[in-house]
C-alpha cells in the first residue's frame, strides 16, 4: 500500500520501495503484527493512494469502487480504534490537499466534485462494512472501549524511540507487563535515523506540493497526539471516540514517515547534483549524528 502510493505520488521504484519498507518494518507495525490492529493499518497506503486517485478524477467510478472496497477491509480488520485513527489522519490529510489544490484553480467543479466523490466512496464502503460495522459499534458501545485508557501520551524522553529502537529497554524486567509502566507495543515508536532526516529532506525541498505539505502536518499531528500532553485528553471529549487510545497514533505516524522518507529520497536520486537537494541531506545527517 505504502508502494502504490508512492507510485501515485509519482515517485521512482526506489523511494516507493523505501516508503514500503519502511512502513513495515517501523516499530508499531512490528510492534502490532498479529493484532487487528495492524491488519486495519495495513490498508493505509491504499486508501490514501485511491483517495488520491479520487480527486484527480481520471477513473471516477473505477477509483470510487476500489476505495469503497479497500475502505470496508480496513473495517473488517476488527479494530476499531485503529479505524478511528485511520480516518482521523486520512480526513486531516485530504482537507488539506484539496484546500491548497483550491488555491490554484477558480473552478468550484473541480473542488466540489472530489468532495462529492470521496462522501460517495466513504458511504459505499461503510455499507459494504454494515455486516460487521453494525453489530460491532452496539457491542462497543456497552463494552470497556467506551473507558478511557488512562494512557493519554508518552513520556517526552520516549521522542527517542523514534530513531533508536530501544523500545524502553525490552525484554529487562520491568519494562514489560511486570511492573513496568508501558508495554512494548506502545513504546514501539521507531522509524529510524534514515526515515526521519529523508522525511525533513522532503518537507525542506517539496514543500511545494500539497501532498507532501498535506502529509506534513497529518504526521506532525499525530506526533502531538502521542507525545503532547493534553491533546488526547481533549480528544477523548469528543463524542463517539471517547475511550480510545490515542497511542494508537503511533502507526499513522510511521506511516506518514515512512512516506515522506520515500519522497526525500526520490528528491535526492532526480537532484543528486543539486547542491541545495545535497545541503539538506548532509545537514540532518550531522544533526542526526549529534
């Protein structure tokens, strides 16, 4: 998935293979493989590729069924606080693409017509999902989802885990069911040095394109949501999505990571020999490293 969309974003083989690999490899996707949670996540690249697909309205009704399917496999993945998280970082990513796309065009057709398109593909998907989706939201509603976690971020010395995969010192008693303050599976933040200096290369030399923008700050967001106190408490107040737990944001977070390193990388490959595409990439190298 995390491919695909690096193909639709028109990135090369390489750096589509880089968001990939990176993706599946991140520490909360490895950290929940075998769980329904990674099975909704898995869906994330395909949904933001079609959706992608969607508002260029090339294959209108091809794009619209293909994300009304891939839509109700991530419902049928069973978890439902992924689900949440899944939509809250794809609608945060399209309000803002389709707002920086309206800024250069004076067709209302042409902003309008894909917000039309993704509500249509949306719905569709939710009444494939219905089996599931129907009797699932009554159990949840009298279930302990509707509890909250107690877990609302982590603490800031856990930033570090994004690039060092200590995840909190497993497996030394202590860190783990035993006592220990979190589970592997919630300090699992890890993408990697690599991912994050390619992930500020592309903001640094794409920032023009509303994607990479777009990705910027829905990754950047769930980043608050994991780390800054307060946010997911606030969110907690929201109805219907009280109880969940937001740590759960982990994933997007990776995902819109490993996205952006695919895009710096693929601006490092075609500008190699741009010196400003080189300054970007020496220098978070050396802040990395110190």
């Amino acid at each position: 998935g995390a491919y695909l969309l690096g193909r639709v974003l028109k990135l090369g083989v390489l750096a589509s293979v880089m968001a990939g690999t990176v993706y599946e490899l991140s520490g909360p996707i490895s950290g929940w493989l075998g769980f329904p949670l990674a099975t909704v996540m898995s869906w994330a690249g395909w949904l933001f590729a079609l959706a992608l697909l969607i508002i260029a309205g090339r294959r209108r009704v091809r794009d619209i069924a293909l994300f009304a399917l891939v839509f109700a496999c991530a419902v049928y993945g069973g978890q439902p606080e992924a689900m949440v998280v899944l939509v809250l970082t794809l609608a945060i990513f399209l309000v803002i693409v389709i707002l920086l796309r309206a800024r250069s065009t004076t067709s209302d057709h042409r902003i309008i017509r894909p917000i039309g398109d993704l509500v249509v593909a949306t719905i569709a998907g939710g009444a494939l999902a219905a089996p599931l989706a129907l009797p699932g939201l009554q159990l949840a509603g009298l279930s302990v989802r509707q509890t909250a976690s107690g877990i609302h971020s982590l603490a800031p010395h856990e930033i570090a885990y994004v690039i060092f995969q200590g995840y909190d010192g497993l497996p030394i008693y202590g860190s783990f069911p035993f006592g220990g303050t979190y589970f592997f599976d919630q300090t699992a933040a890890y993408v990697g040095v690599i991912a994050v200096v390619l992930a500020v290369v592309a903001v640094g030399v794409r920032w023009r394109r509303p994607e990479v923008v777009a990705l910027a700050v829905a990754t950047l967001t769930m980043f608050g949501i994991t780390f800054l106190p307060g946010i997911a408490t606030t969110l907690d107040k929201l109805p219907g999505v009280g109880g969940v737990n937001w740590l759960r944001a982990l994933m997007t977070m990776a995902f819109g990571f490993a996205v952006l390193a695919g895009v710096g990388l693929d601006a490092l490959v075609r500008g190699a020999s741009d010196p400003r595409i080189r300054r970007w990439v020496g220098g978070g190298f050396v802040v990395a490293a110190l």
